[in-house]
C-alpha cells in the first residue's frame, strides 16, 4: 500500500522477545536514526515522583546506543529534543525519526529533580539477520 501523495512510508521493527523488565522497543527499519531507549507516557503520579510534569519517562536504556553513550539512564524524563518540548512518546519518536544517521540531538531531561541535558549522535539500527536453515522440504 503507498503512503498518501507528501506522506513519507514509515517502516518498524516490533521485537516480540519480551525483555527481562517487560518493556518493548519500537525500533525504526528503515535507516533512520534510533536513540535504543524503551519509553512511556509521564502520567501525573509518576511526573510528581520523578520531579517534572512534561515529559516521556525512559523505562530502560539499551547498552551500547547513543542513548547509553550519551549518559541517559532508566527513570530519566525526557523533556525536549534539540530545544522542542517532549508532552508524549508520539512527538519524541516523531523527533528521533525525523532525524537522519549521524546528526547529534540535544536531549532535555530531568534526573533526580534536576533538568540536564545530553548530547546524542543517532545511529542506524542494525537489521536482524537471516537464519540459515537446511534444504528445503
């Protein structure tokens, strides 16, 4: 099926291996830059615990990801990309996806009650590779 006519086509990857905590990456296919973060929306309960009430909640950090590189830890809130505000997990994968390989973000974020910022440079995703198997039947 082709996008609508000044529609990009968007690909994802859904790895349907549940982690050890539970969480699920969406994770872009196509080229496009990835940060290697799980994410959630920040509901008001979890914004008054973590110290800020906008923002998307980082629930895990893959290792060895611009986000790892970059500092970003697990109970992180990100607040902005590149100085934009971040309300939800929609405008922070919009964010990211819009970027190609290779550009440096700047990340807002608030740790511990205290706003920071990070500075990540995207990569691609690497594609899963194909199973060799035994001759057909």
């Amino acid at each position: 099926m082709l996008p609508p006519p000044g529609m990009q086509k968007r690909q994802f990857f859904f790895d349907m291996r549940p982690p050890a905590d539970g969480d699920y990456f969406f994770k872009r296919a196509d080229g496009h830059g990835r940060l290697g973060i799980g994410i959630q929306d920040l509901t008001p309960q979890l914004g008054e615990y973590f110290g800020t009430k906008d923002g998307v909640l980082v629930t895990n950090v893959e290792a060895d990801t611009p986000a790892a590189k970059a500092g970003l830890k697990a109970g992180d809130v990100i607040t902005s990309i590149d100085g934009k505000p971040v309300a939800d997990p929609g405008q922070l994968i919009e964010s990211v996806q819009s970027v190609k390989d290779g550009v440096e973000l700047t990340i807002g974020y608030v740790r511990d009650h205290k706003p920071g910022t990070a500075k990540a440079t995207l990569t691609p995703r690497e594609r899963p590779k194909a199973e060799e198997r035994g001759e057909p039947i």
